[in-house]
C-alpha cells in the first residue's frame, strides 16, 4: 500500500481546482481566533503556482483592514502576515502556509480576498496510509534515469498481442541502513522514489535529501511535486510542493558528462555518495540540515545561471569553483608559504610608518592577507596533486581577475570564452568529486 497512489491523480492535474466549503485565514499570534472566515477555492494553476479566491466574512471591519495593512507595509515580518486554512467539500483539512491576502472589489455580501502560497499539506489517515514509517516522493513531469530492470508493457485484442514494449522500469539502491527504490508506472507520465526510514534516514529530513544528488547529476531543478511523509502509526502528512520546470542548455551543470545511460553504475554510485554525504553533514549546533547541503546550493546556482549570460554563467562558476575550494581546505591547507616571524616582523615595520594613515592601513590589511593561503594558490596545489587540472585553475583566475576589474564576457559565441566556461564547470565537477572522495575516506 502506498500512501500516494490515492493522491496523485488527484493532485497532479494542471490546473485544476479545490472547492473549499470553508478557509480561514489566522494572524501570526497562535492565540487569536480568525480575521476571516468563508468560502472559496484554491487554483492549482502551474507546477509552481497556487493562489486561492476567499468569499470571507471578518470579524471585525476595522481591525481585519488594519491587518491587511499592516501585511503588506511589512512584508518581510512572519507575524504581521495571514496563514490560511481550508476544508474542502470531502473534509480533507488544508494547511496552506503564510500567505498575503489582497482584496479585489469592492465588499458587498463578502470580502473578495485573494493571495498565493507555496504548499499545500494535509494529515491523512485511512486504509489507503502506509503503516510503514518511510517516505514517497512522486516527480512529475518524469525524470529519466538509468534503472537497471526493464519494463515490459504488452498490448493485446482478444488475447492476441499486437504491440510489446519495452522501457526503462525499476532501481534500487541500498544507502545508510535503507533500500530506497526509483520506478515508473506503465501508464503515468510520474517518477516514483519509495524509501523506508532507517537509523540515518530519518523523517523530517530525508524527504528533502533524496531528491538533492538528483539536481547535481542531471543539472536541473529538479523537486518533487507530492510528498508523503509516512509516520508509522497509519497516518501520514501529504504535500503539494513547487516543482519548476525543467531548464535547457544546463547540461554544463551537471555532475555527469556524456550519456547516463552508458554511466549508469557510475550515475548511481554517485548518487549514493552523494546522499550519504548530504545526510552525515551537521550544522554548527550537530544538527542535521533540513535545507539543501552547500554542494546541492552551488549547484542549484549554477543551473540557473545557465539560463543567464555568459558573464553571469562565468561569475557563477567561479564563486561556485571558490566555494567548494574552500569546502575542502583544511587547516594545514590555510597556512601561508611565508613565515610567520617574517609577516609579523613586517607589519611593525609598516605600523611605525608615519606616512599617510589610509595607505598605512591599506598595506597592512594586505600584509594580514598574505599571512593565509589564497585560493588561487591552494587551486594551484590542487593542480600538483592531480585534482584538478592547469587549464581548470587558470580559467578561475582569469575569470576572477576580469570579474573584479569589471570587464564583460563577450556577448557573442567565442570559442575562448567557451571553452574557458567548460574549464570553469570541470574545475566545479573535479572539486565535487574530490569533496566526494574525502567524505568516503572519512567514513
């Protein structure tokens, strides 16, 4: 039994419409009752659209107009927004999240409000809930991948075959202590990833985590539309998330090169490490991320700097390049080449200079710079070692240096400049997989 074969038919169509017998739309205080209450309907109108349409009676004319004026002189303050529910006319209660409601028209019988969120999210219960503690996530439009079982789809009439198809079906991949497993359905245009929770696979994060390796080897944006979070007890919380569009031409941002297809051990082996990266990562406090781990951040720039100008692209490569780069500097990569006794014996000397204080200061911050390793020289490093390669740390200084003197890539094709951008996505590739690297031998 999976949770979200009931839902997805139902949630999916685009657009589509959830008549609601009831919403409400609360302040940010818990202990208030509604500002206003009413009818409506929510419109799924794109995978990364949802607004609602609210009929709403308030319970108090002149306070419900202060609150609308006070959402939207504060825009970026939680408590002095709206946070809307609903029930729909099957009694399913909606959680729609912080909204910030507009009234259109002028009120007659009712105030005609209308506002947009990211989610939707219910409590479901029922014989149609998972007992088993574990996730589901459904992608739609579908993802291709490489799987390693087939699926094989007959068409008969009257018991005589008339087409045989053959298409890509099933993986599993077994990943801290849990089997997760990817799959499409023979006559839907979803991808399904099931995965049971496990000692380090554990709710509310693994949710998030599973999709992440996915947009740093296939270089898209790539969410999943529904989620179900199964706890275990015969219940589950259910979504609807933002699920953007593919891009084209981001093929330079993916962690892949050349057909996965023919990469598929390679393509699942680094979703492997990937995720298991992801997942052991801890924040300052020792607590596991909800939100995307850095790497999955770069790259998630990257992919829509690709949709941007070469200058942008360029930009974006190198401060990703720099990012990771700093990522795998250790302590003893973050020491100078010069002497400590030499750094501190020559900023005395520029301190007693009685010349002009600005210029004073100035030497002396770039002292203090020298007396750490510059990025372009632990890049450098890397090119001794075999990480990366020369042609990687020369197209980031280039980039770097013209970036900081204000120059423009050319805005025309110019085989130079294209092929410092793929130096530059390399230089990103190489530094991933060695981050990868590490973390397996740290393991």
């Amino acid at each position: 039994m999976r949770t979200l074969d009931y839902w997805e038919g139902r949630l999916t169509t685009i657009p589509s419409t959830i008549e609601c017998v009831e919403m409400r739309l609360l302040s940010g205080h818990d202990d208030e009752p509604p500002i206003f209450v009413g009818p409506g309907c929510i419109n799924i109108k794109s995978s990364t659209d949802i607004d609602f349409t609210m009929f709403a009676t308030p319970a108090d004319d002149g306070e419900a107009v202060r609150r609308l004026v006070r959402a939207q002189e504060n825009p970026y303050k939680i408590v002095d927004q709206f946070c809307l529910f609903a029930t729909d006319y099957q009694g399913t209660e909606w959680a729609c999240g912080w909204t910030q409601p507009n009234l259109i028209g002028i009120p007659k019988i009712g105030w005609p409000l209308k506002g947009s969120f990211n989610s939707l999210v219910t409590h479901a219960t029922g014989p149609w809930v998972s007992a088993e503690s574990g996730v589901e996530l459904v992608f739609r439009p579908k993802l291709r991948l490489p799987m390693d079982k087939a699926m094989e789809t007959i068409t008969s009439v009257n018991g005589e075959e008339i087409e045989r198809r053959h298409s890509v079906g099933q993986q599993t991949v077994q990943v801290l202590n849990s089997e997760i497993t990817f799959f499409y359905k023979p006559t839907e245009e979803s991808l399904w990833v099931t995965m049971k929770t496990s000692d380090k696979l554990q709710h509310p994060y693994a949710e998030n985590w599973l999709s992440e390796p996915l947009r740093v080897l296939l270089g898209q944006l790539t969410f999943p539309r529904l989620v179900a979070r199964n706890l275990g007890d015969g219940t589950a919380q259910v979504w609807i998330r933002p699920s953007p569009r593919h891009v084209g031409d981001s093929g330079i941002a993916s962690l892949i090169s050349g057909d996965m297809y023919r990469s598929r051990e390679e393509f699942w082996a680094l979703y492997s490490s990937l995720l298991t990266l992801i997942a052991e990562a801890r924040d300052e406090q020792g607590h596991p991320n909800f939100e995307s781990h850095r790497i999955t951040r770069f790259y998630e720039e990257v992919i829509q700097a690709t949709q941007g100008s070469k200058w942008v692209l360029s930009m974006t490569l190198a401060s990703a390049g720099e990012g990771l780069a700093k990522m795998l500097m250790r302590p003893e990569d973050l020491k100078s080449d010069y002497a400590e006794k030499d750094i501190e014996s020559l900023k005395t000397t520029v301190a007693g200079w009685e010349g002009d204080k600005g210029l004073r200061d100035r030497i002396l911050s770039d002292i203090t710079n020298a007396g750490k390793r510059s990025i372009g020289k632990f890049l450098r490093d890397l090119v001794q070692r075999g990480v990366l390669e020369g042609k990687n740390a020369r197209a980031w200084s280039t980039v770097r240096h013209a970036v900081m003197h204000g120059n423009l890539a050319s805005p025309w094709v110019s085989e130079q400049e294209d092929k410092r951008l793929l130096d530059l996505a390399d230089l990103v590739h190489r530094l991933t997989r060695e981050l990868i690297q590490r973390s397996k031998e740290s393991m």
